[in-house]
C-alpha cells in the first residue's frame, strides 16, 4: 500500500484480553466469569429509560465477562485492580455506573456454581453470584463535578421493581439500599477523610486528571490501600480515563506505565486489568484518514457522530495533539514539548548511581515558594545526570498557609554533596524571591556561603572577574547568560535525541523535563513552563540543563586542561 493510501478499514491499536480472537476469527471470552450473572441481572434490574431494558453493546459485554473472570479453582477475581481507557463520548460513566450499580445491590460475590437451566440464565458450568452483606461503593474523583457524571445515572438507570425489591434511597451524594446496609456515594479529593475506610467497589473517575497539585497521587494510594484491607479481599477498583498528556505525571500516566513495565518482564504483575483502544501510529489528522479512523476507535459506541468529530479535529483552533488524545484516543506530548516522556527515557540507566568521591559540576535553580528549588549534578567523567534534591510545595499544604523553600535544609544538602563528591563546579540561579526579612534576594546569603566554603575548590567561576566577580553566582536575569543557555538547550535537546547523555531516571526529574516548553527568542530558543502561572514545575529540567552546560564549560577550560595532562591517568568521555 503506498504511504498515502488511506486502508479501507483502519485497525486499531488495541490492549487487553476484550481484543483477543481465536483460530476460528471469533473473540476470545474468559473459561469461567461472574459476568454473565452481571449481564442477566443488569437487564432484570437496569433500564436505558423507562421502560427499556439494560443492553450493553458486544463491546461493553466483553468488558463485562472479563472484567469479573474468576479463577476456578480459588473462586476469586482474576483482577484486582483495573482501566478503561476510551475516547471522549465513548460511554465509560454509564458503563461504570453499570457496575455500579451491580456492585451495590447485585449478586457481585460468588456463591456457587450454575446447574443446567438455571432460572437465572447463567450458562451452566458458570459461577453464580450472593449479594454482598455490607456493600460500600465509592465514585472517586479529584472535584465533585466529576463524581455528579456518574451519580447523575443512577436515578434514571434504576428500575421501579430494583428500587422496590433492595428498597432504594435515592440521594443526591449518597444513595442507601436495605435500610442502609448497602450505599453508594460520592468523594472527592480528601485522602485523610477516606482513610481508614472498607468499601467494596471504588471507580476511580478520570485519572488523567489525577495529578499531585489536587492530591491525585495520594487519594489513589489510600483507595488502594483500603480496597487492600477489605475484609474479603475481593474488594476492587476501577479507573477510567481518556489518553493522558505525557508528563503531567498523573494516575493514568504511573498506571499505563506499571502496566506496559509488567508486560515488558521489567516489573511483577499484580493483576492490572487495562483495555485500550487506539488509533494506529500511522493514522493522519486529514480527511482521508479521519473517519476510517474514528470509526475503529469508537468502537461500539455508534452513537459518536464521525462527521462532527471531524469537524472539530479539522478546526485550526484546535491543537494536533489534543484531537490525538481527545478523539484518536493516542498517548501524544504537545506540540511544543520539549521532550517527549519517551525520548527522555530511553537515555536511563538502570544501573547508574554516583560513586563516593566523584568529580561533578553541579547547577542549583533557587525559589522561594511558588516554583520548584532544585540542585542536580553531571558526572565529569561520562557525563552522567542526576538529581541531588528537589524542594517543592507539599499537594496536602494548605493554600492559606505560607509555605518556603527550606533553605537551611538545601544548605545541609549541598554540604553533603561536597564531603561526599568532588564538585569541580557550582552555578547557582537565585531566582528572583525575596526574603521577608530584610527584602535580600532570598538566596544570595546562602549562595555568598558557597562561594566562601567552596570556591576554592572550583575550576570554573560563575563570574571570572570584575566588579560582580563571585565563584557560584549565575543570575540567568543577565542576557548574556540566557545567550549560553539557549545554546546549551539545543545541545541538551540533541544529546538525548543522539542518546549521548545518560540519567539515573528520577522521577521528579522526568515529569519536569516532560513539562518543559520550547520557547523561542533571539538566540534559538529556550525552555519554559507552558504558561506563567502554571503548576507543572521545569526546575528540575532547568537545572539538568545548567550541569550539562556546566560540565561542558569545565572540559573546555584551561584549568581542567592543565589538571587532565598526559601522564595523571584521566580519562573522560566527551558528551
């Protein structure tokens, strides 16, 4: 097929067991599922509206068969945790709600096996299900906003003979049944209220949204740890989610990534079930390939007009990237990312760590309090990056309380850093902060400190001479400065891409590398936040880029020269 030719019938990328076909082209179901007592009794007790019984699409009931696939032989979920990952519209918040729904009041725990002809018309050989006797669910998310996308449903999905037979209290935020031995309900973003708590079920809604600034991270690990705790270990949770942005470093994104490193044999898998479907690599944003394709990624949700969805991906107004994930359903960085998550992870190393009594050059990009402090360091002799400290506004700090970089904490660091290693080089950014004191720069007394302590023992000065001459001081407000840094974020761009650099793979570091910004001005371009007051902190990225930058200038200079004659034994890797 030529590179242009659009295919009649565009396949999808896909993950999880919902895709798999055997020899015969037909899909593959699980050998043993509570899941067809999960379709008999949503058509019994769930309607589409008043009078329309529950149907779910092929799709969503292959879902459904694999997502409550029992052992046979324990009788327990295959899954213990679990994803859904779609394109907008799709239809995830009713399907949860589904679920739901079944988890509060339906047969969702095993309690035998089906006999030929059961009443209930669940294949023979298949488990049937009991009510659980205390169900707890939970519709998770980080604003109640999102929670109401899914408790809106349960009034209008409930029929008249559910309500009447479990005795049905309809709230707003939490919905009983039995007299209050079952509920349903809504929380939000307040991990310290959740913990402690022993739901059932937990639908963990719109992960991509899930990030440390809204106590994303937190929330999801006290769900986990009490769905873990669960009296009948049986407890599960669910998350949904569109594509995520690389390198928000949200839920979504840490769940993908623990689920492709246990597929690739580089982690322990723990039961993830995760099910994707994705436009293919190859797929255009142009007209030729746009319907083709949505009509493979929409998969069974015909209700997604293709020819408005192509109107909205063809408008200019709209960024590239956010149609890929919006509509194709693609894992894609923004246009003017600086690096994607990708790139910069196939530079790791997995085994790299410093060495006690290694020569660095190291850079420091100093805040106050609403950007992130950070101090990172290149090894002289491959070249080597590594974070030696990030400082940052907790998530769960409270938005009325002050918060400030913990200088005295950052001094112990760097002091470390010199008994440990062998720093040939120190530039420090002061940012532009102000201590509340006495209205100095809120570093430059601790930076004159280094430059006193350390200065010594530096082969290159931030500033060699004159009237401003300092050993560690490299405010990056002066022109000049941006100049040389400009220049050395397009080495830094190509070294990663030529893989000629080498990290230990921090995470903090990652995440704001991957939020780092092309930024074009008089010298090329530089880097930057995607906006002034956005939260995705680059300082880390920031500082990466000063190291490297620094460790070039120390192999350049005269002083390294002179230390690096024939016959001391030095070798050093240029990169």
């Amino acid at each position: 097929m030529a590179e242009d030719q659009v295919p009649e019938v565009v396949e999808p990328f896909t993950i999880g067991p919902t895709w798999r076909r055997g020899p015969d082209g037909k899909f593959v179901l699980p050998e043993f599922t509570l899941g067809w007592q999960c379709l008999a009794w949503t058509s019994t007790y769930l309607q589409l509206y008043a009078g329309s019984p529950w149907r779910y699409t092929p799709e969503q009931a292959r879902l459904t068969l694999w997502w409550y696939a029992m052992d046979p032989v324990t009788r327990r979920f295959v899954w213990r945790d679990g994803v859904i990952q779609r394109l907008k519209g799709w239809g995830k918040d009713p399907l949860i709600a589904t679920w739901s729904a079944f988890e509060f009041v339906g047969p969702c725990r095993f309690g035998r096996v089906a006999d030929e002809r059961d009443p209930s018309g669940v294949p023979a050989g298949q488990p049937l299900g009991v009510q659980h006797p205390a169900a707890w669910v939970q519709i998770a998310a980080v604003s109640l906003d999102q929670t109401r996308n899914t408790m809106t449903l349960f009034p209008s999905i409930f029929t008249k003979r559910a309500l009447d037979e479990y005795r049905i209290d309809l709230g707003k935020e939490i919905i009983y049944a039995d007299k209050g031995r079952a509920r349903i309900e809504a929380v939000t973003s307040s991990p310290r209220a959740l913990e402690g708590g022993r739901p059932t079920f937990v639908s963990l809604g719109e992960t991509h949204h899930w990030v440390e600034s809204n106590q994303g991270h937190e929330m999801a690990a006290v769900i986990e740890r009490n769905a873990t705790k669960s009296a009948d270990g049986q407890a599960r949770t669910l998350a949904n989610t569109n594509a995520y942005e690389p390198g928000e470093d949200s839920v979504a994104e840490r769940t993908r990534e623990a689920f492709e490193s246990a597929e690739a044999g580089r982690s322990v898998g723990t039961g993830l079930f995760y099910d994707s479907l994705e436009a293919p690599a190859e797929a255009k944003l142009t007209e030729e390939w746009i319907a083709p394709t949505l009509r493979a990624v929409r998969g069974d949700s015909t209700w997604l007009d293709i020819d408005r969805l192509m109107a909205s991906i063809l408008d200019i107004r709209n960024p590239p990237s956010r149609s890929r994930r919006f509509w194709f359903n693609q894992i894609v960085a923004a246009e003017d990312a600086f690096l994607a998550p990708y790139e910069w992870d196939a530079c790791r190393r997995e085994d790299a760590r410093l060495e006690q009594g290694d020569e660095l050059a190291m850079f420091f990009d100093g805040s106050k309090s609403d950007d992130a402090t950070g101090l990172v360091a290149c090894r002289m002799s491959d070249g080597l990056v590594v974070a030696l400290g990030v400082w940052q506004r907790p998530a769960s700090w409270l938005s009325d309380v002050p918060w400030r970089v913990p200088r005295e904490e950052v001094d112990g660091v760097v002091s470390q850093v010199f008994a440990d290693y062998r720093p040939v080089a120190f530039f420090a950014d002061p940012g532009a902060g102000q201590d509340d004191a006495d209205g100095e720069r809120y570093w430059d007394g601790f930076i004159d400190a280094w430059a006193q302590r350390y200065g010594k023992r530096l082969k290159v000065k931030a500033v060699s001479g004159g009237a401003n001459r300092h050993a560690v001081l490299w405010d990056m407000r002066d022109r000049r400065r941006q100049q040389v840094f400009a220049e050395a974020v397009d080495r830094f761009y190509r070294d990663v891409l030529e893989r000629q650099l080498t990290h230990d793979g921090h995470r903090v570091l990652r995440q704001h590398v991957a939020n780092a910004r092309r930024r074009t001005n008089q010298w090329g371009y530089s880097i930057g936040k995607e906006h002034r007051e956005s939260a995705r902190k680059i300082d880390l990225a920031v500082c990466a880029v000063g190291a490297r930058m620094l460790r070039r200038m120390v192999l350049h200079s005269t002083a390294w020269a002179k230390k690096a004659r024939p016959g001391r034994g030095r070798v050093v890797v240029l990169r």
